[in-house]
C-alpha cells in the first residue's frame, strides 16, 4: 500500500500535472494507493463550495471530509456546523421524519 500526502495527491489534481509523476501514478494499481483523511479533509476544505470568511474546526473538517467521501449523512444537533460542507445534515433532536 502506497499512502500519498497532499503534495502528491495535488499535483495529481493540476491541470497539467507533472508528466513523471502521472506517469508513475500510471503504472500502479489503483487498490495500492490510499489518502490519509486528513488529507482528504484538507482537499475537500480547499475545493468546497465554502462563503468567504467560514470556518470550520479540524475535528468537524475531519468528519466532513469522511462523510463526503463515504457519501455518508451526518447526524448532530450542531446542524449549523455542517452547513456549506457538501454534506446532507440530519438533526436528530428534530421532530422524525422519512429519509
């Protein structure tokens, strides 16, 4: 298993990335590669549709960025925390309803 850290996962993410790197990415088995989370954490806060000025707290970075890339809902009465994360907030203190 190969991890690769936010240098390389970004420089696979230009638009014309490295021709030495991409080609090496070439060559390997997508199953060999994996992305620490809060890598993915820090890829998702930077392409997220975020308004100007929010943020958001490492540990609440960290949940948002698993649940965007399970496809996970998160559930939490700190519905506000969520908000503009890409994720789809349940607030379970709320009266129930269907999914």
């Amino acid at each position: 298993m190969i991890l690769f850290v936010a240098n390389a996962v970004s420089e696979l993410m230009r638009p014309a990335p490295d021709a030495t790197v991409s080609g090496w990415v070439k060559l390997r088995v997508i199953v060999e590669m994996a992305t620490p989370v809060v890598r993915v954490a820090e890829i998702c806060a930077g392409i997220a549709c975020m308004p100007a000025g929010r943020s958001i707290g490492a540990i609440d970075l960290l949940i948002c960025a698993t649940a965007r890339v399970r496809s996970l809902d998160v559930a939490t009465r700190n519905v506000r925390d969520f908000e503009d994360c890409g994720v789809r907030v349940i607030n379970p203190w709320l009266a129930p309803t269907r999914a």
